[in-house]
C-alpha cells in the first residue's frame, strides 16, 4: 500500500486544532431503529455541528493551517452550500478575510446566511462564465487561497474528526456507515475507523441517480458522470476527488445506493421518531441501513448523520407531500 493523503495522526492532529471552536455533536440512540433495522444503531448527529452540518470541521482545520501570508490574503471558497458557510464562519472566527463565489441563483437564505459570516460573496452566472477561470482570477490578484470542499488533505483530516468523536463515544464498531459526495467525509472517517476500531468495515452511500463513487470503488478508477437529479443536494459531485479516492479505495469495504422515496422516508423517521430535523444528504447513510441496503443484523453499527440545512418550505413539501 503506497503512502495515503492522510494518516491517522492528521485526524488526531485536527482534532486538537478545532476542539475549541467545533461542537462536539451528541451521538443519538433510538429502539425504534434498532427494531426495525434488527442491529444497535449509533447516529453521529452532525446536524448539531456549528452551521448545521460536518462542514465546519475540515474548513476550520484547514483555515487554522494558513501560513501568516495566507492568512493576510484571505481565503477563497466555490459553494452555495454547506461548504460556504463553514468556510465564512471558520474564517470569521481565525480572523481571516473570506470570499465566497456563489452561483447567482443560490438561494437568497444561503447567500445572507454566508454574508452574514462577514464572507463577502460574489455572484457568477453558471449558464455563461467560467466558474474556475472567475476564480484563479481572484485568486491571483487578491492572493487568496483555495479551499476546494472536499479534495484537500486537511479538508479530510478535519472531517474525521466526527468519527473520531463517535468511537471515543461507543468504542469499536463492527460497522460505519458514512454518506458520500466528494468523499472528504467519508475518507477521513474510514482512516479513523481504520485505526480507532480494527476489524469495523466502513461503507459509503450515495444517490442511486449518481452512483458514482460506487462504479469507482467497483472498477478501482474514477468514473465520471453528468451532475445528478436528486434531492440529496450535497451529494450531486460528479465525481470523486484525487485524494479522497486513494483513500476510499484503500479503506472503504463497499459504496451502496439509496432512492431520493427511501431519504424522504428517512426524513420523515428522523423528524418523527426521533424529533431530529435532517436535509435529504444528511439521511443517506441511515436510508442504507433501514432499507435493508446493508447486513446490518445483530451489528454494532456507527451512522454518520450529516447534516440539517434544509429551508422549511422544502421540508414540509418533503415529508408532507400532498398533504402541506
Ligand atoms: C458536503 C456534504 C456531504 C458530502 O460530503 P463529501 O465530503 O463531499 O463526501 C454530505 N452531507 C452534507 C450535509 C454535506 O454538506
């Protein structure tokens, strides 16, 4: 096995680094779950974290890893998601000028929200101009640096820490469940898992509309495909990234897919049952596992919730459907 992008010891290290700043989200049981799923189920409430979702975690290891001429530049994100605003609160919090390029369409919640972090936030039309020569550009004359959302190493790194944090909790697992986009998520957990809880067999989930990840991991390249139709929002990348690849191809056992019904219905448990408010990305993992996607039965098994940005109006006409 040649050298991975990260180890360990980078997770344990950002771990230290963002302890302060980062919540330590809760870790929820539920015997309903367990009941319908026949196994233990463990779920790592990111929809807790600070702006709602993981994303805080590796932005802010990042961020805090800027040399004193980085910092003076400022930091540069491309996101109308989750991505952006842990980007414009971590650099709010470290002191660092942020800005965030966003696609005019965004929704306006999402770019006040970012805006409200202090970031400033400059607007593209994603129909005409060039997303990345609109951002070298900047980039080169105000020397800002990058922080792409998940194919960095320290982006990884931080995101591990939530696993980190669930083995701390319940000790070794037999399983972790972990949803997909890019795979920063799911690359830093598996290297915790991998040396937190030798023997627990790590899995991705991602959209059955883009079962990217899982053609990847199945035929050892990465496979791309177009931009994918669901509502698993944070998890449309049409592809796998350089890093996060050579990670989950090393430690992750499979990659599993969900329906866009099977997270609705999922939403619909969480709220329920277990009175939690998660955005569709956010219930992939538990999707796989109530689903029957896994052989979960008489496991010990962690599930990675993600997140909870979803708008209310979206939320309602998802769980309520014809009846909001
Ligand atoms: C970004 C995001 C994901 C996907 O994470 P990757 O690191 O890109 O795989 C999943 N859920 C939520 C809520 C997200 O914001």
């Amino acid at each position: 096995m040649t050298a991975l992008p990260i180890t360990f010891d980078d997770v344990a290290a950002a771990h230290d680094r963002i302890r302060a700043a980062a919540h330590r989200t809760p870790v929820l049981t539920s015997r309903t779950a367990n009941a319908a799923a026949a196994a233990e189920l463990f779920f790592k409430c990111e929809n807790f974290q600070r702006i709602g979702a993981f994303k805080f975690r590796g932005a802010y290891n990042a961020i805090a890893q800027f040399t004193p001429e980085q910092k003076r530049g400022g930091v540069l994100a491309f996101s109308s998601g989750n991505h952006a605003q842990a980007i414009a609160l971590s650099a709010q919090l470290l002191g660092v000028q942020a800005l965030i390029v966003m696609p005019e369409d965004a929704p306006a919640i999402k770019i006040q929200a970012t805006r409200g972090y202090g970031a400033e936030v400059v607007l593209y039309d994603r129909y005409k101009d060039d997303r990345e020569a609109l951002g070298q550009r900047i980039a080169q004359e105000r020397g800002m640096t990058l922080i792409p959302p998940y194919d960095h190493p320290h982006v990884m790194a931080g995101q591990g820490t939530a696993a980190k944090e669930l083995f701390e909790e319940t000790g070794p697992l037999d399983m972790l469940v972990v949803c997909l986009g890019g795979g920063g998520l799911l690359s830093g957990c598996a290297t915790a898992a991998h040396a937190m809880a030798p023997g627990c067999e790590v899995f991705g989930v991602e959209p059955e509309a883009g079962n990217d990840g899982q053609r990847s991991l199945r035929s050892g390249e990465i496979v791309r495909i177009d931009t994918p139709r669901t509502i698993a929002d944070g998890a449309q990348t049409p592809y796998l990234g350089q890093y996060t690849f050579a990670v989950i191809r090393e430690l992750v056992k499979d990659i599993v897919t969900v329906s866009d019904a099977e997270l609705v219905e999922t939403m619909k448990f969480f709220a329920g049952r277990m009175k939690i408010m998660v955005e569709p990305t956010g219930c992939l993992a538990a999707a796989a596992v109530l689903n029957g996607k896994l052989d979960v039965a008489g496991k010990r098994v962690g599930v990675i919730v993600s997140g909870g940005n979803v708008d209310l109006n979206s939320f309602a006409n998802l769980v309520l459907g014809q009846n909001a």
